[in-house]
C-alpha cells in the first residue's frame, strides 16, 4: 500500500505555489497524496515566517502534528518554507520532534527526506536560496478552476520592516515562456482565473529583459484558450505603468482589479519605510488608475504603528483612506522583525497603540465597505461559483481575489457546478458580503 503523504501550507499564495510543487514531487517519488490530515502517513508542515503572528501559528501547527506522531497517528512530521529556511538549524534543534527541516533551496529533496524520516533517520538540509526551482509540475491545492501563477521569486525592494529578502534572496523572474507554458497546461487541466502574483509582480521582467514586463505578460496570458480571468496581484505602486494600465483597460479577460500594498502615506514614515512617495503622489496615482482603467476595483494594505508614527501621521493615513475610498483594504500592526533595519528604530510604538489604530481603520474601511455595496445593489455581476451553504451558493465576482476578499451569496434556481461562471443580480448587502439571485439565460 502506498505511504499517504498530506500537506499543510502556511501563509501567502507564493508559499502556495511551493507547495504544490513538494506534492507534484512527493507523488512523481511514489507517494500518494492525502487531503485528510487524520489518515496521512506523513505530513509536510510548508511554513510561514513573515510576522510574528504567522511565526506563532506556524510552531504550533508543528507541535500538533508532533503530538500527532508520539500518539501514533503519524509516522513522520517534515517542515519546510520560509520558517525552516529563516531559523535553519535553530528549528532542527528546537523542534527534534520534527523528522526532517527542508530550507527552500533544499526543496528538490522532499523525496529523500520522506524516505530518510520514515526509516527513522533525521534530515536538516539547506542550500542557496537561489537553489528553489521556480519551475516544475504542480497539484493544486485549492478548488481546480483557479490558480496562483508565481511568475517571480524573491525581493530587491528592501522595505525596512520587511524580512522577505532574507528569507527569500533577491528578486528574480521566471522566463515568460516558461510562464505562459504552465499557464496552457494549467487552463488544460480546467483553470479558467490565473492569479498572477510574484512579491512585487510589477517588477516582472525587470532582471531579465530590462524593463518591466507584466504588461507584455498578461497580453499573453490572455491569448490562451479557455482562461477566463487574469488577475495581477501585488503591484508596487512606483512601477504601475501607463502601459500597464493601458492592457488592463483593454484586454477584457484582465479583471479590472489592482491590488497595490501601500502601506502608509505620509511621506516622513514612508521614508523610513525605505519606500518612496506621500499622500499627494499616492492620491494622484489613484485617481489616475481609477481615469484610465473605469469601474477599477482598487485594494490596498496597510501597517499602523510602525516605529515613531504619531497620531497627526495616523489621522494622516486616516483621512486619505475617507478620501479614496479604497473598495478593498487589509491592515496589519507593525510586527518588528529580527533583522530588520525597522526592529533596530527608537520610537517602538505601544501593541495597545497599534492595535488601537488598526480597529479604527478597519471601522473605517467597514463603513466605506458598506457604502461601496450598496451602490452595487441593482447590477448584475458574473460570478464565479465556489460551493453551498445550505441554501445559499456562494462564490467571487471580479471584485475579489481567492482566500482575502469577500463573497457573493445568491439562491438559484438551478443546480450549478463549482467552477461555472454565472450571473447574479445584486438584491442586498450582508456585512462585507454581497447577496443576490441567479439569473439564468
């Protein structure tokens, strides 16, 4: 009987990425996956290391499935991702319950390291961060009709508070070939979204041809069969370009949504940020997308309480969100990361504090969120479906990417497959979510 091997991915959709690419490798070795933690032989735990929060949920999701182990109900525990490649040997040493620690230049060995853990022998293998293959098969891990297409790895962007460049290394792109020939087999498979996201997806392009090329990329992408919608996420607000924009206003398969992570807008944090711009670049920027891309959904995220930000800059950053009226919008408390130039400033603002600012924001974006949905009562919007509760079916619209933004709840008539576009008019608001009814044609 073959060894069942499950998978628990931590994090952001680019560790997503990675995971389904140790699955593609664990079943090429021979393995059989295995959705239900409960009756797995071996678990891989592919980690997240970003901010504390994630740190936490990540050792703890380690130590269960250990539990799982001394209990019987598992042979072996692996750790890899951005955990096991930020703490290295520290995880080995600190975690021995764990059977193997995989750093992501050491991806390629899952195979070995399954093996080695089932004959009881323990595995700590790292490499250069440089030595994670960004290519190779892959089985998704989430429902088969949409995708994440990492088409970058890494980061050169060095935000201050920002450990991905550590963990991660420096920001390189795939070859756009190799791109749109995993994006033809993945719409061969059935996906009809492609979630385009790298860690800053705008510099697509940038090392390898020269110039900025996720424009040139998504005309592509929407040349193949049977893709539906292209979604850009993660765009670095400096490099979204008048071309850029241009493609998104005009290739109907382009979903007209930018995600662009601000973080903050006045111009003394952002510096300190080592990010550039303030509230007046980042207010023309807006309005300049909103004017060449109409009817854009615009999502931002945000950081309160990075070291020395005042209450006058948090109004700041307040009153700049009632102005723009973001549609979508996430807000993290500043986490000091290890390493970081940002852990090392005076001026460490109080969690109290942050917490405080971030609630705030959210109340405010509540209210925005709010008014934005009732203006879509009376529309008709394609939705893409997911699944039922109960009653109810519920699913996306163009407005929101996998996993972060909200749903659409709507009665049919009709039984519907997961997977199938239909459109649904919008009758009522359900907190952050939208509600409504088939309309079959």
């Amino acid at each position: 009987m073959a060894v069942k091997v499950g998978m628990v991915s931590l994090g952001c959709s680019k560790n997503q990425v990675d995971a389904e690419r140790l699955l593609a490798m664990a079943v090429k070795g021979g393995y059989e996956i295995c959705a239900d933690a409960d009756r797995c032989d071996v678990v891989i735990i592919n980690t997240c290391g970003f901010i504390e929060d994630a740190k936490r949920e990540s050792i703890e999701t380690i130590l269960e499935f250990c539990q799982r182990k001394e209990e019987g109900r598992l042979k072996a525990v692996v750790v890899t991702g951005c955990l096991a490649e930020r703490y290295r040997e520290q995880v080995a040493q600190e975690i021995p319950e764990a059977d193997a620690v995989l750093g992501i230049g050491k991806n390629s060995d899952i195979v070995a390291a399954i093996e080695d853990a089932l004959h009881g022998k323990k595995t700590a293998a790292f490499g250069e961060k440089s030595g994670l293959s960004l290519e190779g098969e892959r089985i998704l891990a989430n429902e088969p009709f949409y995708a994440y297409l990492k088409v970058a790895e890494g980061c050169d962007n060095r935000c201050s508070y920002c450990a991905i460049p550590l963990i991660r290394g420096g920001f390189r792109s795939r070859p756009m070939e190799n791109i749109l020939e995993e994006a033809k087999k993945l719409a061969a498979m059935g996906v009809t979204e492609l979630n385009v996201v790298a860690q800053d997806t705008t510099r697509y392009g940038e090392d390898l041809y020269g110039r900025l090329a996720l424009a040139d990329l998504l005309e592509e992408l929407c040349k193949i069969d049977g893709v539906r919608w292209v979604r850009p996420l993660y765009c670095y607000p400096d490099r979204i370009t008048d071309r850029l924009l241009d493609v998104m206003a005009r290739e109907e398969k382009v979903v007209k949504y930018m995600d662009i992570p601000i973080q903050h807008v006045n111009g003394r944090i952002l510096q300190l940020m080592n990010r550039r711009g303030d509230a007046d670049s980042l207010r023309r920027l807006m309005q300049k997308i909103r004017d060449r891309v109409p009817g854009v959904i615009l999502r931002t995220t945000l950081i309160t309480g990075f070291p020395t930000e005042t209450e006058a800059e948090f109004e700041e950053l307040c009153e700049f969100i009632k102005e723009v009226k973001f549609e979508r919008l996430g807000c993290f408390t500043y986490s000091a990361e290890e390493d970081t130039p940002a852990a090392e400033m005076d001026g460490q603002v109080d969690e109290e504090v942050k917490r405080r600012r971030a609630d705030l924001l959210m109340e405010e974006q509540y209210g925005i969120m709010e008014g934005f949905n009732r203006s879509q009562v009376g529309r008709t919007l394609e939705v893409a479906v997911e699944g039922k509760e109960g009653r109810l079916w519920y699913g996306r619209s163009f407005m929101d990417a996998p996993d972060i933004d909200t749903k659409v709840y709507f009665t049919s008539r009709q039984p519907l497959k997961m997977g199938e576009y239909i459109h649904v008019e919008i009758s009522g608001v359900q907190g952050y979510d939208l509600k409504g009814k088939a309309v079959m044609e």
